[in-house]
C-alpha cells in the first residue's frame, strides 16, 4: 500500500519526466524552436490586441493541438528508430504520417490565428 509521501513523490516525479521530455523536444527538434517562436509572438500579439478570454481559450487549445503534435511526432520517430534501425516502407509510413500530424495542427494553427488576430490587427493598424 502507498503512503501520502510516496503518492506525492511519485506524482513529482511524473512532472519530471514529462519536463524532460519537453526539454528533449526543444533541444532536438528544430521545428518546436518554430513553434515556440510563433507562440511567444502570438502571445505577444494578444497580449497587445487585448484579445476577450474566448478568444484566448482557442488560442490556448490550438497552442496544445500543435504542441502535443510536435510530441508524438518525435515520440513515434523515437519508437520506429528503436525498433527499426533498417530502413523499412512501414517505418517511413509510420514517421511521415506522424509528421503530416504537426502539419495538419500548424495549417489548422495559422488560419485560427488569422481569424482571431487578422481582423483586430487590422483594425489596430489600419483602422
């Protein structure tokens, strides 16, 4: 039976890895620093636009799909590199298909940015 120390300590160390894997991310993936710049200028867009708190939940949510893409991406690349170090048509599958993923959530990313920030943007700059 766990104890309330050993269930806080395991929970602790749930975090950890996860902040490990994230930190893997950033240090090899050169598209997470993309996304990474582009989500501190969106940020940083709706900071300065004022964006309303709707607005700013299906940012959040893009910001995750496009994110948590990126991770599995690299997750399943990670997996087929184990277990496939011959090159293989099914490995290739497996990795291109991940990666049309991120590319789908960035493509799905863009327009909800240009719909949530286009038009104030224009507005602030034109208007």
């Amino acid at each position: 039976m766990s104890t309330p120390k050993k269930e806080l300590y395991d929970r602790a160390k749930s975090f950890q890895y996860a902040f490990e894997g994230w930190w893997f991310v950033l240090r090899t993936q050169h598209n997470a620093w993309i996304h990474a710049l582009i989500t501190t200028i969106v940020v940083g867009l709706g900071v300065w636009l004022q964006l309303p708190a709707r607005d700013w939940a299906v940012l959040i949510l893009t910001f995750m799909a496009v994110w948590m893409a990126e991770f599995m991406n690299t997750a399943i690349e990670a997996v087929v590199d184990m277990t496939m170090p011959d090159r293989h048509p099914l490995a290739k599958v497996a990795k291109d298909v991940a990666a049309a993923a991120v590319l789908v959530g960035a493509l799905g990313a863009v327009l909800i940015g240009l719909l949530l920030l286009g038009p104030p943007l224009w507005e602030r700059l034109f208007g």
